[in-house]
C-alpha cells in the first residue's frame, strides 16, 4: 500500500478549493458511500446486509460503529452520497455521530437536510497517486477514472476500466465487512485491476 505522508486536494469543478493538505497521512483518507443509515428497505435490496444484520437498527448502529473504528477525529472522509434516511432531526443525530473531517457529496437520495460540507455536483481529488473524479453515480463527467457509490456492488463488477465502486456493500465484498475505504487501498485494488488488465 501507499503508506505514508502524501498531498490531497479537492476542488470543485468550478476550480473551488474544498480542502488541501500537503502532508496527510495515507491512512487518513477515508472514501465511503451509501451507508443508508435508518433505511429499512435496504435491507431487501441488499441481501449481504439481510444476512448481516437483523433490523434497521442493528444496522445502523453497527455501520456507525464500523466507520468510527477507522475514521479518528483527525481522519478526512469523503463520502459519496446516500448517508442516512428520516427527517431532519433524526439526520443530524446520525450524521453527528459518525467521526471525521466528512465532505458528503450528495446521493439520489440526499434531498433535504442535507449535513454541511455537501456537495451536490461531485469534487476533482488530486493527490500523488494521480487525478480522480468524486462523485455518487458511475457516470463520468471527466476524462479522470471516478471513484463512486450508488451501485451497491456485491462483487468485482463494482471496479471497471474507468470506475471503482467506493460503497460500504463494495467494502464488504473486499473486506467482508461493511467500513469505509483507505484511499490507498482503493488506488491499489484500481492498480492491480488494470495489470492484470480487467
């Protein structure tokens, strides 16, 4: 992996800074998306997650405890949409105990109470390892390979020639289990995808 010390930058398309760090540690930079914190339903569309857990409940409260397991205050998490269901109340309370410096980028279902720091176009990452396109579909805007969600890839479909799936359903089909990604593994598994020329 990528270990170490290495520069970030998100910008908007319009050429907006978002964030920039010249020195973050790559274990630091966590990329994640359609927790779906508080939705019942997709425990039925998403059978990993109806053999994982027994409620909406456990769910949730699991999946927030997972992401905490890596996401330290210190940490940067780009989260690419579909965070959690309910009103606006029930929103703020989850979103509030999820850790880490999170940049959202709004999902197809992120349409009111929307947490701070939302972006609803997509971002541009740029770091040592290369040029990224964020945001929640697969569809690309840019020439640039894009990380997204939306998919909730169960299997190795969810890494094309030209898209990676960053969902937590993609996490655990990688890692067996449902937390978010070290950006640096998502650029490795990319790396190895396209050597062994997928």
């Amino acid at each position: 992996l990528l270990w170490g010390d290495f520069m970030i930058k998100l910008t908007t398309f319009e050429g907006l800074v978002v964030f920039e760090d010249h020195s973050i540690s790559s274990a630091d930079v966590l990329i994640t998306s359609d927790m779906h914190l508080n939705h019942a339903n997709i425990l039925k569309y998403c059978p990993p997650r109806a053999e994982a857990y027994q409620s909406v409940d456990d769910m949730t409260d699991n999946m927030i405890w997972l992401h905490n397991q890596f996401a330290q205050d210190s940490a940067l998490v780009i989260n690419l949409g579909d965070v959690v269901f309910g009103d606006a109340v029930t929103k703020n309370r989850l979103v509030g105990q999820l850790q880490g410096n999170i940049i959202h980028i709004a999902g197809n279902h992120d349409r009111n109470a929307l947490p701070l720091n939302t972006y609803k176009n997509g971002l541009i990452l740029e770091c040592d390892q290369g040029i990224f396109e964020l945001g929640h579909y697969p569809v690309r805007k840019t020439e640039f390979f894009k990380l997204h969600g939306h998919r909730h890839s169960f299997d190795e479909s969810g890494c094309t020639e030209t898209t990676f799936d960053c969902g937590v359903d993609a996490a655990n089909y990688y890692f067996v289990n449902f937390t978010p990604f070290i950006l640096a593994e998502v650029i490795e598994l990319i790396e190895n995808k396209k050597m062994k020329g997928v």
